[in-house]
C-alpha cells in the first residue's frame, strides 16, 4: 500500500507541474505586447500545445511499456524544460511555437497520459479515486503556477516566468522519478492476446464518447484560455483578473477530486449528462452578469465541472473498455484536443471582432447543452 501510495504521489507532481500549461491565460496580454500580435493568434499558440497534448495522450500508449517508469517521467519532465527554455529567449511567434506549443505540449501529453494510466493500473481498487486525484493535481497546478507566472511577469519579465517552470520541470520530474524508482512502479505490458494495433475496439462507441466528450470540455477549454480576458472584459482590475484565472483552476481541482471520490460510489452517466448542464448554466450567467467578481465565481463554476468531467471520462472509458481502455482513451483523447483547438481560438477571434466574450460564451453553452443530450441519448459508460 506504501508503494500504492507512493506511485500516487509521485504521479501527481507530475501533473501537477504540467498542469502550468493551463495558466496560459496570463501570458496573453504580456505576449501581445511583446509580439505584435492580436489575440486570435496569441490564443493560437494555447490551442496547439494542447494539439500536441492530445497527439501524445493518442500516440502514447505504444510507448508507456518501452521504458522504466522513472525513466519516462524524468525524459518527459527534461524534454518539456527544454522547449520552455526555447519559449523564453524567443522573439517571433514561430520559435514560442516550437518551444511552447510544441516541446512543451507534445512532452506534457506524455507526461499526463502515462500518469494518468499509471495509477489507474496500480490502484485498479479505487480507480475513480486515484485517476481523479491526478486530473485534479493537473488543476491544482494550473492554480499555483498562474500566480507565479502573474507575480514574475510584474516583478520580473515574461521570459523569467518561463524560465521559472523550466525549473519546476527539472525539480519536480526527478523528485517523482525518484519516488516511482523507490515505489518499483511499473506500467506493465498489456497481455500476450491484445494486440496494440488491433482496431476491434467498439469504433461506435469510441465516436459517442468523442463527441460527448468533445462538446463537455469545449466551455472548460474556452474559460481556463482565456479567463483573465474573461474577467477584463467584465471591467476586472488586473489583480482580479489573475485572481479569475487562479479561481478557475481550484474549481477544476475541487471537481477533480470530488468527482474521483464519487464516481467509485455513484453511476458515472449521472455526471456525464449533469456536468455539461452545470457548464450551459455557468456560462450563461456569466453573459448575463456585470459584476466582475460574480464573473469570477462563475469561472470557478465551470472550472468545476471541467475538472469533474475530465476526471469522470477516463474512468468510464477504462470501465467500457477493459484493458483496451489506454487506446481507446488516446482515441477519445483526440476530442479534448479539438475542443482545445477550436474553443481558445473562437474566443479569441470573437473577441477580436467584437471586443467582447458574450458570443462565445453562448456557442460553448449550446455546446455544452449538446454533449448532455448525447450522452443521455448513447448511455455512455456502460460496458461496451
């Protein structure tokens, strides 16, 4: 149980660190400054690290089992320093791209996937639990680093914000392989009769998931981008705009946890069609509100739910799908990317085009809407 608990550990400071990516919202102003840029680009640079996440959750189950556990984490974590390392001495959108979008989100995608997977293969008695407390310390990170990254950038400078994560990276990454090291953990190959390239994998039921799954993450996505412009819009102070885009994140890690801890005790198609609704609900009032600090309190609210369903899926998808469950997640995976692709950038261009988020906020409730529909409609979570 010490070993259990120690692979936990070690696989939340994993995502804990990796979970800074989603602090991006703090950079945008400073990076609109520094690169000449409108916002819809700015975004865009968000948009396709989470591209690269997605590609490496999809792509990463072919290499979890290639090398040692400890092994893995530390090259991810080196890897993902490198390419912010790359981000902070770059002067044109391209180099941001490859150091950020690209280094950063294909070895974060590495990193939250195996951990993800890791602990769900260890701790296969409380599941929920385990893979909820990782989705969750991915938030909490998003919490901790967006306040770093808001006090470095006014003290300091964009880049020393960058290079204050490069160095958590390094930090962080070899504590936890340490700790995997100490723990013995190993991801373990899948059985002699599962072929990982094998597409027997129900496809019906990975496009329902996909498109549930998709339209659940779309508004989450949108906010966390962008919940400091959010919060501006709503004539916030700056100090109330970081504090939006911290508040959002402890809204995810609450639902991550939360969500965890209920799921092994509650029927996961309770979630799957009540937490999109929360979102609609949330999103919609922020349209309606002009209190900024009532902006901010429902940017936690949709933190929430983003937080519960991204803990909720996984856990369903390996319920569905047995020890096939890490492909078909890395499939279904590639929604959460599409959403990350799309929603940033939508907001982005909508506000470009009319100095506002109010429109935005309405296509990410309809969508929302529509992913409680579909999962109503597919059942989705029931054995496959």
């Amino acid at each position: 149980m010490n070993k259990h608990l120690t692979t936990l550990l070690a696989s939340m400071l994993v995502t804990f660190v990796l979970g800074s990516v989603h602090a991006f919202s703090v950079f945008i102003v400073p990076l609109e400054k520094l690169l000449v840029l409108p916002r819809s680009e700015i975004s865009l640079i968000y948009s396709f690290a989470l591209v690269g996440i997605t590609l490496a959750v999809l792509m990463g189950y072919r290499i979890y089992s290639l090398l040692p556990s400890w092994w893995l984490v530390l090259l991810t974590c080196l890897v993902a320093a490198a390419g912010l390392l790359l981000a902070a001495k770059a002067t044109s959108w391209w180099l941001f791209f490859l150091g950020y979008s690209v280094a950063f989100g294909l070895s974060n995608g590495i990193g939250y996937g195996f951990s993800l997977q890791l602990v769900g293969r260890v701790m296969p008695e409380i599941k929920g639990f385990a893979m909820g407390s990782v989705t969750a310390a991915y938030a909490v990170g998003s919490i901790a680093f967006a306040r770093i990254f808001a006090w470095r950038i006014e003290l300091v400078s964009l880049e020393s914000a960058l290079l204050a994560i490069a160095l958590a990276l390094i930090g962080f990454g070899s504590l936890a392989a340490i700790m995997l090291r100490v723990a013995g953990a190993r991801y373990g190959a899948p059985p002699v009769d599962i072929d990982p390239d094998d597409a027997v994998v129900n496809r019906r039921k990975v496009a329902q998931f996909w498109i549930a799954y998709m339209a659940s993450v779309f508004a989450g996505l949108m906010a966390i981008g962008h919940a400091a412009g959010i919060a501006l819009s709503k004539n916030a102070s700056t100090e109330l705009a970081t504090v939006a885009a911290i508040t959002i994140g402890i809204g995810s890690a609450l639902g991550g946890f939360l969500a965890g801890w209920l799921v092994d005790r509650w029927p996961v198609n309770r979630f799957l069609v009540g937490l999109p609704l929360l979102s609609a609900f949330a999103l919609l009032a922020i349209t309606a509100a002009h209190s900024a600090p009532v902006v901010v309190a429902l940017l936690s609210l949709v933190g929430l739910a983003y937080g519960s369903i991204i803990a909720i899926y996984p856990v369903a998808i390996a319920d569905t799908f047995g020890e096939r469950g890490p492909q078909a997640y890395g499939q279904v995976f590639i929604a959460w990317g599409f959403a990350g692709l799309v929603a940033p950038w939508c907001a982005g261009l909508v506000y470009d085009l009319s100095n506002g988020y109010g429109l935005a906020m309405l296509i990410a409730a309809a969508i929302a809407i529509g992913s409680a529909i579909s999962a109503g409609l597919f059942r989705l979570g029931k054995p496959a």
